[in-house]
C-alpha cells in the first residue's frame, strides 16, 4: 500500500504529465491538499525535497510550490501567505527549517536550488519578526565547517544570495560576518569554480548593505571583485563586473583608487568578446556616466550638492576607454552577440559624449579618419555611426566637420553606408538644427548641398529612403520651434527651404510611391507622410516658390488619398494600413489647406472643395476612429478656408451628419463650421439640432454635445433662442444628482466631471450668445442653481471647479453687454 509520501510524488509527477487530463486532476488534488492541511502540505513538501529516493523534477517542483505558498511582500495588502506561515506551530515551522537546511546538502542540484530560494522567503518573513536568529549563524557554520562539500557552500551561498535580497534588519556585525565569509568563498585558488560563482553573486546583494564608507571594508570588496574579474570563468567576470556596476549609484565618488585596474579589466574583457561579460562592463561604465549626468543636474538645480560631486578623475579613464567602445562598432555585423554588443556600445558612447563633452570628439575623429575611407564597407560604416554617438554633449563648433563627412556617406555606393549616413544626419537635426540657436550647426553652402543629396536620396532603396523620410521630418521639426515666434511681415527663417522645397516634395512622394503589391503602403511611405505634413506646416506660403509647391502637392493627395479609398483590402493587415494611410493623408490635406487658405492661394481651395469634402466625408465612414478623426479635423479646416461659401457644400456634408459617426473631434467641428456659417446655416440648423438632441441617448457623447450647444449659441446668437427652452431642459435633465452621488468607481466619477464641465460650457455659451436680457437672466438663474449643486459635492474634481470660475468670470462682461443694451433701449 502506497504511503503519503508516495503518493506525493506520485502527484508531482502526474502535475507535469503531458496529458492535459492527468495534470490537471493532480494539480486540483495538490491544491486540494493545501487547502485542507496547510502545515502538512508544507512539511510533506519540505520531506519530498529532502527525500533522495524522489525524481529530481517531483524535488524541484516540490520546491516552487513551497516557495509559491510562502511568498508575499509585509507592504502589499495581500500578504496572506506571510500570515499563513505565521500561524503555523512552532514544532512544524521548526521540523520544516530543519528539512531544508539538511537540504542544501543534497546530491541534486534542483534540491539545493530550491531549498536555497524558500529560506530566503522565510528569512523575509521570520528575521524582522526576531525569528529563526541563528540562520546566519548556521549559515556560515557550513561555510566555516571543514569538511562541508562544495555542493553544501554552494547552496549556502545562493540561500545567503537570497536572504539579502531584502532589508531585514540585521546586526552590523551580522552583515560583516557574512561578508567575510563570501570575499573568502570568492578565492578561486581555494574553492571550486561554482562556489567562486555562488560568492560573487551572494556578494552582488550584501554589498547593498556592507560598511562601504569604511576603507579597509571596501579594499578587502574591491580587492576581491578585481580579482574575481581577473577570472578564465565567464560567468565569474560577468559577476565582478555586475558586482562593480552595483556598487556605483551609492559609492561612485569613492572609486578613484580603482579606475585604472578596472579599465584595464574592461578592456581586456571587452577584447575577449564573450557577450555577457562585455555587456556587463559596459553596463558598467554606462551606469558610471549616468551617476555624473545625474549630479549635474542635481548641481544646477540643488544649491547644496557638492560642488566635487562631479568627480573629474573620470574623465581620464573615460578617454582611454572610448577608442576600446569604438573599436567594437567595427563588429556590428554577425550573429546577435556582436549586435548586443554593438547596440550597447553605441548607447554608452552617447553617455561619454554627455560625460566629457568636447574631449570625446578627437578621440572618435581619429577613428572616423581611419576607418571612413577604406574599402571595407564595414569599416565606412562604422565611422559613420561613430558620427552619430557624439552628438550629445560636445559644442556646436567641435561637431562642425561631421556634415560634410556625412553628406560624403549619403552617396556610397553601399547601401547600409548610405543608409546609416542618413540616419545620423537625421539624428543631427533632431539633435542640434535650429534657426533660433546663436550659433548654425551648417553653413548656407552646407545647406544647399544637404538638400540636394536629401532630394536625390528620397528616390534611393527602401532601406535609404526611409531614413531620408526622417531626416526631412526632423529638418522641419526644427524651424516648427519658431515658426510661432517670426514676425510674418519679414522673411521667415523657414523661407530658406523654398529654394529646394519642389525637390523635396518630390523625394518624398518618391520614397511613398504606393507598391502595387502593397496599395497601403509601408511604414517607409508613412514616415514619407508624416516628413511632408511637417515640411508643409513649416513653409512660408508667402514665397512664391513654396506657394507654388504646395499649390501643385494639393491635388496630387487628393488623388492618392482617392486611390486609397477605392482600393480594395482583404487581409486585417491590409485593412490595417488602409485606414493609416487615410489618416496620414487627411492630416496632410489638412494642413496643406491650413496654408493656402492663409494666402493669395484660398481661391484654389475653394476650386478643390467639393471633391476634397466629399473625400474627406469617405472616409469619415471608414471604421477607425483616427482616421474619422483627422478627416473631420480637416473638414473643419476646410470650412475655414473656404468661409462663408462653405455652406453651397452644406448638402455634401450633411449626408454624413448622424450620430454613428458623432465623436468629441466631430462635434468640437460642428461648432467650428456654425461659427464660420453664423447665420448662412439657419435653413440647416433645426436638422442638426435635432440629430444633436439624438445623439443626447448615447451616454459618452452627452458631455461633447452639450458643449456643442453653448458652441452653436455662441455662433448663431439670438437666433438660437428658438431652441433655448429645449437645450435649457436637457440640461436640467443632465443635472440630475444620480450621476454624481455616492459614486466612487473612478470611471464614472471621471464621467460625472466631464459632464459637469459640458453643462458649463453650454451654460457659457448661451449666455454669451443670447441677446435678450430678460431670456438671459433666466438661463442665468438656471446656471446659479447649477453652481450651488456643484458647490455641495466636495468631491468634485478640481476641474469642474476652473470650468465653473471661467464660467462666472466671463458673467460679468455678458451682464455689462445687457446692461448696455437696455440703456440704449430706454434712451431711444
């Protein structure tokens, strides 16, 4: 007859049995199990891991359901598992801590792993409670003890590991102990490799709290991670130089002493080429340059941070180590742990450049001069991304010769050198063009010739165009900063692209020629889209050359945006894209008519109008919200370049009027187009008021169309007091005090705010709007009503309280216009 212990282990072998059937029935009994007698559950567990008899996977999986069944945190809310624990007998809990220290003494690895992880789950729970108080005793008794088996301090190690993976509020002495007995384990020509592993990575946690500040602790640590990095292990090195990089966010200023053994380990480690272990020291000196950014900042905005915070003994080893960084940039090509490599060299070079400024571009120039003129494309190509990682931190003026060396690259003859020329010279105008800055990044003479090859290269490979896409978006994003500021009378500082705007347009309509085997295009001919939205937004439509540009752009979108719209998708992809690409097409239609509309140029938008709105109204029946909503932006922007006329394209438009397609972008353009209109629309307005009062029934879109109201009043002014006795009684009805009271769940309290705040603004508008006072006065003493309800609810959100102080501050110019009205009434 089997025993429960075998049964057991019977169950733990059927919970990882390949039929879905038998491990489901034992994981239910194991839970079963748990659930009935949970100190059983747990000392059976604690027996099985012990038990050398039971298969190394029922061992391990013993293992992660004990630790699973004690794990939890004392600040979460749930923490029942610790409870659980607690409230064990003190003669189980004892028995079970018994088991697992015998335990790390296993023949099985999976045992002694496991039993390794649970004590330090019950040292979280037990220590700060003043329980178990001799387990770092016995802890360091095994590793003390003479005869203890590698295995034994091995495992004693990882539990240690794990015990100091939290704060639990040991004895300085205690800390000490233990990191004696680590900085010993770590002598590797005294302990086996694995053990020399376990030290290092148990070190890794207690340095958190070791006495670093004393000297003599923190030569016998440095000593011994120095040494450990000095390692033929792989993961020995890895570990020292995690151990390093540990160390540097508390005790970064007090690592002088050893900056030139550990540059010398990192450019040994970096030579040597195992992934891990590189990645790990440049982890380092990442983190290194991290910790000084970081205390600039803290310099410039806290007056009592150190002014030796800086630390510039970094600096030095900082330059000897970029030629090392650089070097690896040479290896960017291969399998995925020269990638890894080359990605977070990259990234560190970028922290140097910030670290040490000016002093970092001789060292990358020498190695651009090296390396960009030779025949391997490899070579070119790492010069050019060398270009790239220096951007950030040195002055304009140290950083003037990479243009020329960049526009050189654009024309490669290798693709990936091309490509990765522009891609750094977009980093360049993200990173440093702007007309407003004292100083150029490019001469009038670099210009013309950066434009010509950008123009040139939008007609490249995919691979090159795209990135040419991005340099042009962030080339305009750059005079976007002060387009707001120019003064239009005088020739705008964007006026310099009108020279090269036609070819500019034309690459990038080149790099978004839509495939026929893609009709949607690609993410390329997005990025082509949104570079040309951003060019256009920037132009001075008042030059000639770039009124005549966009002049011709219009219609060309117009077609493609045509094109998209008859083109057939099949796959959810296509489907997918399709709605993008109308998204992205709108939003350039929109600006575009946002900038001739502004200029001598309106009367073709008027030309265009009734096939671009009819366009536009398409797509407003697609089924994405972004693409509805940008064609109903541009809508509203083509009701105000077209003005008044707009209501000729009423009949249009309203065919695509209806709550379906009702969204807060949408209504906020029905306002827009009332306002444009004014009194033009009054032969449509009793169709659209009553769709508006449809769409009142749909819950969400109740707050926009009462906003919509005060918009609609504003805009047709005394002729809205048709309806005022209906909108008033809406939002009477939207008033109603279930909405706001005793609600606590978080989304209808956001709601309730947005309806408040819709009721004000339709309040405001009708009072503004209206023109006979005695009407006014009552809508007044409707909105006073309203404002004393909102009083009463003191959990309001803050912002119904600014809308309602708008609100009231606007009052009193509405009351002075009536007050003038009425005098003039009586003088007459």
């Amino acid at each position: 007859m089997d025993t429960d212990k075998d049964i057991l282990t019977k169950l733990l072998l059927d919970a990882q049995d390949q039929d879905d059937s038998i491990r489901s029935v034992a994981a239910g009994k194991l839970k079963q199990r748990q659930e009935q007698d949970f100190p059983d559950f747990l000392l059976s567990l604690s027996a099985e891991l012990l038990k050398d008899t039971s298969p190394p996977d029922c061992r391990r999986l013993a293992g992660i359901i004990f630790k699973n069944s004690v794990e939890g945190k004392y600040s979460e809310d749930d923490n029942r598992n610790i409870k659980r624990w607690i409230n064990l007998d003190e003669l189980i809990k004892s028995k079970i801590k018994e088991s697992l220290l015998i335990t790390l003494g296993s023949s099985a690895a999976e045992a002694r792993h496991a039993s390794s992880q649970i004590i330090g789950k019950l040292a979280y729970i037990e220590i700060p409670s003043r329980d178990w108080q001799d387990l770092i005793d016995i802890l360091l008794g095994n590793m003390a003890h003479q005869g203890a088996s590698p295995p034994l301090k091995q495992a004693t190690l990882e539990a240690l590991e794990y015990v100091f993976e939290e704060f639990l509020g040991l004895k300085q002495d205690a800390i000490d102990g233990v990191l004696d007995s680590v900085i010993r384990a770590m002598n590797r020509t005294e302990q086996s490799s694995e053990v020399c592993l376990a030290a290092v990575k148990a070190l890794h946690n207690v340095l958190k709290f070791a006495n670093f500040a004393n000297e003599d602790c923190r030569k016998r640590i440095m000593t011994a991670i120095c040494n450990a990095a000095k390692s033929d292990e792989g993961a020995i090195k890895e570990g020292a130089f995690g151990c390093l990089t540990a160390i540097v966010p508390e005790y970064y200023m007090v690592l002088e002493p050893y900056m030139e053994t550990i540059l010398s380990l990192t450019t040994e480690a970096l030579k040597g080429g195992a992934e891990k272990v590189a990645l790990q020291c440049i982890e380092f000196w990442s983190t290194i340059c991290e910790q000084v950014i970081k205390l600039r900042e803290q310099k410039k905005h806290f007056a009592h941070v150190s002014s030796t915070a800086d630390c510039r003994f970094i600096e030095k080893p900082l330059c000897s180590l970029v030629p090392v960084l650089l070097g690896t940039l040479l290896n960017q090509e291969g399998d995925v742990d020269a990638l890894n490599i080359f990605t977070s060299a990259t990234t560190c070079l970028g922290l140097v450049a910030r670290t040490i400024g000016n002093a970092i571009v001789p060292l990358a120039m020498q190695f651009v001069e090296g390396n960009i003129q030779m025949a391997e494309s490899r070579s070119r190509k790492a010069a050019t991304y060398a270009l790239g990682v220096i951007l950030e931190g040195p002055s304009i003026d140290k950083l003037a010769p990479v243009v020329g060396l960049l526009v050189d690259r654009m024309e490669d003859p290798n693709i990936e050198v091309r490509g990765a020329a522009v891609c750094t010279l977009g980093r360049v105008f993200e990173l440093l063009h702007s007309p407003a800055l004292a100083k150029r990044f490019f001469t009038d003479e670099d210009f013309r010739r950066i434009m010509a090859v950008l123009s040139k290269s939008g007609k490249d490979v995919p691979e090159v165009s795209k990135e040419v896409c991005r340099a042009i978006y962030f080339l305009a994003r750059g005079y976007q900063t002060i387009s707001s500021e120019v003064d239009h009378s005088k020739k705008e500082i964007s006026s310099e692209l009108s020279p090269f705007l036609s070819g500019v347009i034309n690459a990038l309509l080149s790099a978004s020629e839509l495939d026929k085997k893609t009709p949607f295009g690609t993410r390329a001919s997005a990025s082509a889209y949104e570079a040309l939205t951003e060019v256009v937004r920037v132009s001075n439509i008042h030059d000639y050359k770039a009124s005549i540009a966009i002049r011709v752009l219009m219609p060309r979108i117009m077609r493609r945006l045509n094109t998209a719209l008859d083109a057939e998708a099949i796959t959810s992809s296509d489907k997918g894209n399709k709605y993008n690409l109308q998204a992205l097409l709108c939003d350039l239609l929109l600006v575009i008519i946002q900038k001739l509309g502004q200029s001598c140029e309106a009367d073709m938008v008027k030309e265009y109008a009734q096939f671009v709105l009819v366009l536009f109204c398409r797509v407003l029946t697609c089924d994405c919200s972004t693409a509805r909503d940008k064609a109903a932006l541009a809508i509203g922007a083509l009701a105000r370049a077209v003005g008044p006329k707009f209501v000729g394209l009423m009949s249009i438009f309203l065919q695509y009027y209806n709550v379906n397609l009702f969204s807060p972008i949408y209504l906020e353009v029905i306002g827009n187009i009332f306002h444009v209109l004014g009194d033009e629309i009054l032969p449509y307005c009793d169709y659209m008021m009553d769709v508006l009062f449809e769409g009142l029934s749909e819950r969400a879109l109740k707050p926009q169309i009462l906003s919509c109201f005060g918009e609609i009043a504003l805009a047709i002014g005394k002729d809205f007091e048709e309806y005022l006795q209906a909108v008033i009684q809406k939002l009477r009805e939207a008033d109603n005090p279930r909405y706001y009271a005793n609600i606590f769940d978080e989304d209808k309290v956001d709601y309730g705010s947005q309806l408040r705040q819709g009721i004000f603004k339709a309040y405001s508008g009708i009072l503004r709007g209206i023109k006979d006072p005695k009407s006014g006065l009552k809508v007044a003493a409707d909105l006073f009503e309203f404002i004393e309800a909102v009083c009463k609810d003191e959990n309001r959100g803050a912002s119904v309280t600014y809308t309602a102080v708008d609100v009231l501050s606007e009052f009193g110019s509405t009351v002075e216009s009536w007050t003038q009205g009425l005098i003039s009434e009586v003088m007459k």
